[in-house]
C-alpha cells in the first residue's frame, strides 16, 4: 500500500482538526498514513466488515468482549454510509488503508474498498484507544508513539477472548510506556471511557500475558521503553484480526493497524462511567 511520504507527522496532522476535512483527505489520497492524532478532538474506529450472515455472531462476540470490542455503530447490510457517526462518510474510501482476510489469510491491502464492495457487507465499528490519547496528553501524561509520530505498538497475548459461534481467538493489546505515577493516572481517566476500551489490561511484565519479545509488536511500530517507565497495555481493537486468522473466516475486512475511520462523534461525547 503505498504511503505518502511524511517527514513531520505530528505536525501534519494538525492540518486536519475537522473529521470531515480529514476523511475528504483520506478519500482523495491526500492522507495514506496512520490516524493516531489525526483530529484529536474526534472518536476514531476500528473496523470489522462481514456477510450478514456471520453478522449476529459477531454482534454476540462483541457483547461477550466488551474491552476489545466495544461497538459504537452498525451499518444496514450493503450500506456504505453510517450516519449516525459522521455526514459524508463513507466506509468503502475514508480509510487510509484496509485489509481483506478470506479464510484467515490476509489476501489483500487496499487504499480503497471500492472493487471489494458486496451488498451483503454490514460494518461494525468499534471503539478505538486514539480516542483517549487526547485526555492523557491533556492530563500532562506524554505519549511516545504520538511524540514520534509513530503507530502504536500492538501486540498478541495469550489471553483467550470468549468466543461466539465461530469468533475465537486471543486478545490483543496496544501499549504506551509511562513512569509508575503517570501509569496510575492513566488508569484512572482511561477508566471513565469503556466506550474506547477503558482501563488497561495489563500493567508491568509483557511475559504474564505471552508477550515474548517487547521489542517486536505484531503490528504498529516498537517504541522504547526508559529504565525508569514501565510498559501498560490496553484491549484493542485489532483484536477482530487476530480473531479472523484464528477462525479462519471465509470473508472478512479490516482497517489496516492503526489506520482508523475518523468520526465526527467527539470524544467529549462519549458515555462516560
């Protein structure tokens, strides 16, 4: 997939503060990188595109998993569009990047849905951590991966999810390292937003939930971890891709690791605890 080349990301994507603008960016090749901090003040998703056959089971899968798959909206089947979410979106284009599995093989990685399209597609959208990375930053708490200008580190865990007809698979989860009282912190305003994941997971050992190596995330960039930081992880949204290759489903899409659908829902919106 090819990316537009971006010496200062962080700096770019103060370009686009309005979600609209940003998807019309996205949709017309503008923008082929990752999202994280790509208009911050926006909810962002992950996506998991389906027959509407298998459509109730994940629906079943996504209520069983909370943490990694917290819905925040469902297309009509066919249906490109979810208003509820955002005006002029549309699912097929404003992404920067997708992914095509057919029975757990990724087949394909696209700017576009465009040729891929069926009208038996049903979108599910979930909620995605970008979305309180804003809130950590506003409490003072620095985010490596954003400050760099990179995607953040995600990983497969040994933690099984709870399956659903044929949905199984493990959890995965993203990470930001943090000392101790940022850490603690992050556990508290992160809590207050299940819609986006909530709480982390995990704090400390990455070997206690069968992450073996942190220096080579399954997906995302590797970020450094300081002597004096600790790495703390929260459920992700890619956890559905995991899932996909487990169960070997015969059709599903994804958005590419860290390249989310930008919402025009703000995060100041979002159900809190």
């Amino acid at each position: 997939m090819p990316v537009l080349a971006q010496p200062d990301a962080p700096r770019a994507a103060m370009a686009f503060d309005d979600a609209r603008a940003a998807r019309r960016a996205i949709r017309h090749g503008e923008w082929r990188g990752h999202t994280s901090g790509l208009a911050p003040a926006h909810v962002q998703g992950n996506l998991m595109i389906l027959p509407a056959a298998l459509a109730p089971d994940f629906q079943r899968f996504c209520q069983q998993n909370p943490k990694p798959c917290p819905v925040i909206g469902v297309s009509q089947p066919g249906a490109r569009d979810l208003p509820a979410l955002g005006a002029d979106l549309d699912i097929a284009t404003d992404v920067p990047g997708y992914r095509v599995y057919e029975h757990g093989e990724m087949v394909a990685e696209v700017p576009d849905l465009t040729r891929h399209w069926r009208d038996d597609l049903v979108t599910f959208v979930l909620g995605c951590s970008f979305s309180f990375e804003a809130a950590l930053i506003e409490a003072g708490i620095p985010l490596r991966h954003v400050a760099e200008g990179r995607n953040v580190a995600m990983y497969r865990t040994a933690i099984p999810t709870v399956p659903a007809g044929p949905f199984h698979g493990p959890l995965v989860v993203s990470m930001r390292p943090m000392k101790a009282a940022d850490a603690i912190e992050a556990v508290q305003v992160t809590a207050r937003v299940p819609a986006v994941h909530g709480a982390p997971v995990h704090l400390g050992d990455p070997s206690l939930i069968g992450i073996r190596d942190i220096g080579k995330p399954d997906f995302g960039d590797p970020v450094a971890i300081a002597p004096d930081e600790i790495p703390v992880f929260w459920a992700c949204g890619v956890t559905p891709q995991a899932v996909a290759m487990a169960a070997r489903l015969p059709l599903c899409i994804t958005h590419s690791p860290g390249f989310m659908l930008i919402t025009d829902v703000l995060n100041r919106d979002l159900p809190y605890r």
